[in-house]
C-alpha cells in the first residue's frame, strides 16, 4: 500500500511529529468557533462569563472521553477566552510531587494549567495538588526524616484543567476537586462533515460535499482522526489527482489507508479476527498480546468503536465477537 499505509498511526497516536503544527493550525481560535460539544461549549462559556465578570479565576476543569474529541483544544480555548496564559504537562511526566513544584511555583496570576492524561499522575502527586487546587499553598518538606522540616509556598490563583480517557481511574477525592466535570462524546457525522469542511478551507484544499460527508462516516467520530483522514487525502488529491477531493479520491485515499466503510482499520480487524479465532470470551491480555498491541491503547482507541458499532461485547468472561464482527472480518 505504499508510503500512505498508516492507518493504525492515524487511530492511534495522540500526536504525529510530522502533523503537530498542522494539527495545532486547524483548532479554532474561539470557543464560538468549535463544532459539536453543544452543551459543555454553552457551559464553559457561561462559567467563563460569569468568572471573568466577578474578577476571579476560573473553577477547575476536568474533562472526559475518548482520545481525540477535543479536550486539549477546548483548554486551549479556556485560556484564551479568559485571556491568560496556559502552561501544558503531561500526567506521567510528573513522576514525583517535586516535578509540580517548579511548575506550580512558576504560574502567573489566574494562569491556566493544563495536565494531559491526568488519571496516570502518581497517587503521591495527585494527593500533593489537593492543597494547591483548594487553598492554593504548597507544604514543601526540606528535610525528610527524623527532624523533617517543611515550608509552607503561597501560589497564585490559578485554573487546573485536567484531560482524562479514564475517569474511574481518579480517587473520589481529586475529582471532587474540580468544579466543572464535562464529558464529550462521539460527534455524530453531520457535525464531523462540517469539521472536515472548515480543515479543508484552512488547509487550502478543495473538497467536495460527498468527500466530506464520506471522511465523517469512517472517522469514528472523532476529529483528530478526520482532520488525519483528510491530510492525507490531501496527498493522494495533490500527486494522483487534480488536487480537488471528490469522492473518487476520498474512495482511492480510504483504500490506500486500509480504512473501510465501516471505519475499520487493520488493528481492528485484526482484533475481531484473535476473539473469533479463540471461539468465546478473550481476556484483554490475550487479544494485547495476540496482536502486538498495549492493553490501553486496544481499550481506549479501538474497543469503544467497536462496541458502539455493535461489533463487540464485553462481558464478565471478557471480549466477545458479535454476529455483526464476525461479517466484517
């Protein structure tokens, strides 16, 4: 299938080294400007109305779903909207409560801390941010042990926006910490189509209604994976058509990527082909090992799909094939 043959990166990763600018270009510049999401966009304005009225920052955010569907840009989004700066970290990179102290210690007044992954933040870390999303102090231990001596750090206000694909992970205690919960869904295609329309004009390319409406119905609903879908049919339009995406190139760019009408990749089918070959329930180790594939990523990318699309079943015994998945294999 050639150098276009990526469709499991397409699925899969958070962010691609060769997309991240481009990825960056087509998230809206405001929260008026972000398709889909309805309620928690009307939400976010109203509470971000009503802090910036009274003069005071923000309550904290945590955002839940699928990878994809827009919690980092609708940080983003917050920040800008209250008009302060936004500092990004990633849930496993904060090994220990030491790694928060520089970061917190650094926030400008009513400052926007963004943490990606947050349910994967160590329990010792997770439990070293309590103070500081409630009473905005840090206890720092200077000397460990026998005569430990710590020092109490004031922080500025600030607004801790955390992104989450697991929020049963979270302690009872951190989450109820945040004061706004949102969780975001699958978009229906309608409003993935539109997605792919507006990409389409920031990128410079030409797409027909079909091309788009044809990207929306296998992109899982999910933008980050129709705004990927739709970079590379710009490839296949550019260098093996006349630079237009109709629907003949959007059909060609599917078949290059190994995506087909049902939104399937070959990891899925791959996945759907280890649960039938086993004849009954599989544990998810099982399927992680069979194909070469991390329990996370299988449970969080590529099952929610699979069972939305009445391929799959979890049960008590573990992942069953459906009448259904059995067809598309």
């Amino acid at each position: 299938m050639g150098d276009l043959a990526v469709s499991d990166e397409v699925l899969e990763r958070e962010q691609l080294p060769a997309d991240a600018g481009s990825e960056n270009a087509l998230r809206p510049q405001r929260l008026a400007e972000f398709v889909g999401q309805r309620r928690v966009v009307d939400n976010l304005e109203l509470f971000i109305q009503a802090a910036r009225s009274r003069g005071e920052t923000m309550d904290h955010v945590l955002f839940s779903g699928m990878p994809g569907l827009g919690k980092t840009t609708l940080a983003h989004l917050i920040a800008d909207e209250l008009g302060v700066p936004m500092h990004a970290a990633s849930g496993p990179t904060l090994e220990k409560p030491g790694d928060l102290v520089g970061i917190l210690t650094r926030l400008e007044p009513g400052a926007v801390l963004f943490i990606d992954e947050i349910h994967r933040m160590p329990r010792a870390a997770e439990e070293f941010l309590y103070s500081a999303m409630e009473d905005f102090y840090l206890d720092v231990v200077l000397e460990p042990g026998v005569q430990s001596r710590s020092v109490r750090l004031s922080l500025q206000r600030f607004t801790l926006v955390g992104a989450t694909t697991r929020e049963g992970l979270l302690t009872a205690p951190f989450r109820a910490r945040f004061g706004v919960l949102e969780r975001l869904d699958p978009y229906p295609e309608i409003e993935l189509a539109e997605i792919v329309r507006r990409s389409a004009l920031k990128l410079g390319v030409a797409i027909d209604a079909a091309a788009c409406n044809l990207v929306a119905g296998r992109s899982r609903g999910t933008p980050r994976i129709a705004n990927r879908i739709l970079r590379r049919l710009r490839d296949v339009a550019q260098v093996k058509g006349s630079g237009r995406i109709d629907s003949a190139v959007a059909e060609q760019g599917m078949r290059m990527l190994g995506i087909d009408a049902q939104g399937l990749s070959e990891m899925d089918r791959r996945i759907l082909r280890c649960i039938a070959d086993h004849g009954g329930a599989v544990g998810l180790k099982t399927v992680a090992v069979a194909v070469g594939e991390e329990e996370d990523t299988i449970e969080d990318t590529y099952e929610p799909h699979l069972i939305r699309q009445g391929l799959l079943k979890k049960t008590p015994r573990g992942r069953v094939i459906t009448e259904r998945g059995l067809d598309a294999i």
